[in-house]
C-alpha cells in the first residue's frame, strides 16, 4: 500500500473498508445478495496459501485482501461486442466453476497443489484445462477460506487499474507487474500448464484415458 490508500479507502469503503463480507454459501444463495450489475469486487482469505507473501496486505477482521477482479471487463476497442456479464454471474462462477473460466481459481489451485491434492488435466478435446475433480475440493476450500464485497460502478475497469496500482494485490497479475509476487506466480502457473499439455486427456472415471 502507498500513500494514496487512505484516499482510496475513503472512495471505495465497500471495497476497502467493508462492513460485512460474503461467503461462499451466502453468494451462491438463492436469491442471492450479489446485484446484477457491473461493478469490481475484493476478495478476502482467513487462510492465505503458502508462498503469497502478505506484509503489505490490507486485513479487516483477520482477513486478509488478496486479489480484486471485475465485471464486467472493458469494452473491445475493435467494435466487437461488450460482455454481459454481471458482478453475480462472475463471482458466482468464481465460486462454482473451474479454471479454465476463473483465473482465481487457476491461481488458487496451483498455488495450493499439494494441500489438496490438484493438478491441471486436459478436458474436452483437449485445449481447455481444469483441475478436473479436484475443482470440488478447491470450491470446499474457498468455501472455508474465501470471502467477497463488492461495489457498483459502470466502469469497474477504471477502479480495478487504480486499486491494482496503489493496493498490495499479490494474486493479481494483469496491470500488476511490478509487485514481487508477479514473476513467481507466473512461474508457478506457467509450469503447471505445461505439465498439464504434457498429459493425456481426462475424462470422468467411467470413460476411457486416451493421448
């Protein structure tokens, strides 16, 4: 964190200085309390993997803010159309999908590999990667570990590169090269998908394996 974060803290208290954050079970609810609007969100952890390093992290109430994401992404400057995608359908995707749709939750399962037992494994016909079944065990850990806010903005694009710029953000890559965790963490997820390119397809255990 710099000397602009209390004015940031200020400007984006849901953000920064949250009254309350959401859990796993509460974002996934029905009807759920994420809006269907574009906005950006922070994303807060009571366990942090090994490995993050956390001294210049913000924590409220023993949680420690790691990574803040948005939806939707800006525009296509190529006059290509817009994502509809809204803070619900993206932090509810986050929660429940895989890593090959959530950047997260590729991070957050290479980065906790050998906790829980994951590896990336080529799905479908092979281009797309995700931790296979280990995406249940990784929905169960955020589910223990992983909290969210949010805020409402209909340019959440504009935030995100002021956050990522003054805030410590160690599981934030894009716009984010100048922290000290950006090159070990992409080394980190560079090899695990080169190991997964290297393995055959997976298919759920009733289907054959084939290369």
């Amino acid at each position: 964190m710099d000397q602009h974060f209390d004015e940031l803290r200020r400007d984006y208290p849901d953000l920064l200085a949250p009254e309350r954050l959401w859990s796993r079970a509460e974002v996934l609810t029905s009807p759920s309390p994420v809006p269907k609007s574009p906005g950006v969100y922070a994303w807060y952890f009571n366990r942090v993997p090994q490995r993050v390093p956390t001294a210049d992290c913000l924590t409220v109430g023993g949680l420690t803010l790691l990574y803040v994401g948005i939806s939707p992404k800006a525009p296509p400057t190529n006059g290509a159309q817009a994502s509809r995608q809204t803070l619900r359908s993206r932090l509810q995707y986050h929660m429940r999908g895989n890593a090959e749709g959530s950047t997260l939750r590729l991070t957050l399962g290479c980065l906790l590999s050998e906790q829980l037992g994951l590896g990336l494994c080529r799905v479908g016909s092979g281009t797309r990667l995700t931790f296979c079944e280990g995406e249940r065990r990784l929905s169960e850990w955020l589910a223990e570990n992983a909290f969210v806010t949010w805020m409402t903005c209909p340019e959440p694009w504009v935030i995100e590169e002021e956050l990522i710029r003054h805030v410590a953000l160690p599981l934030n890559l894009d716009q984010n090269d100048g922290h000290l965790f950006h090159p070990v963490l992409t080394a980190i997820r560079k090899t695990a998908r080169a190991a997964a390119r290297q393995s055959a397809i997976w298919h759920p255990p009733s289907g054959p394996m084939r290369r």
